[in-house]
C-alpha cells in the first residue's frame, strides 16, 4: 500500500485511493505513511479495498498477450501494403 513513486507506479498505484505514494528518499515522507497506516483503521480498510479491486481490474496474462497478437498481426498486414 505504501511505495515509492518510481517508474510506472503512478500508471496504477493513486495516492491516497488505493496506496500511499512517497516521494524516492524522502525518510520522513515514508514514516508519516507508515505511521498514518498505522494509527487509522478506516484509511487501511479503504486503500486496502481499493487496492485489491484495483487488481482484479489489471488485465489478465492472456488479454495482453492478445493485444500483443493484434498488435503483430496489424503491422504485419501493413507491411504487405
């Protein structure tokens, strides 16, 4: 629930939502998160219910794989062109 905002987090992660998200290196940031985790149950039982919705929502090993497949099979069609 508490992460670092690098990389693509932000793509799934929504401060305060679904996770908390700290700023890299930022100590203080990071033991406010822990702290508020900790001391208030209504925001753990929030971010901790969206963010396992937000799971089931991500697409599944096979969907993107056939993204991918379109993806293939529509540049291969336009090369032939």
């Amino acid at each position: 629930i508490i992460m670092t905002d690098v990389g693509s987090a932000g793509e799934f992660m929504i401060n305060g939502q679904n996770g908390i998200v700290v700023p890299v290196d930022d100590m203080e940031a990071l033991r406010d998160a822990m702290i508020s985790v900790i001391n208030d149950r209504d925001l753990r039982l929030k971010l901790g219910q969206n963010v396992f919705k937000s799971f089931t929502q991500l697409p599944t090993k096979e969907d993107i794989l056939a993204l991918y497949m379109k993806s293939w099979q529509k540049a291969m069609s336009s090369n032939k062109k």
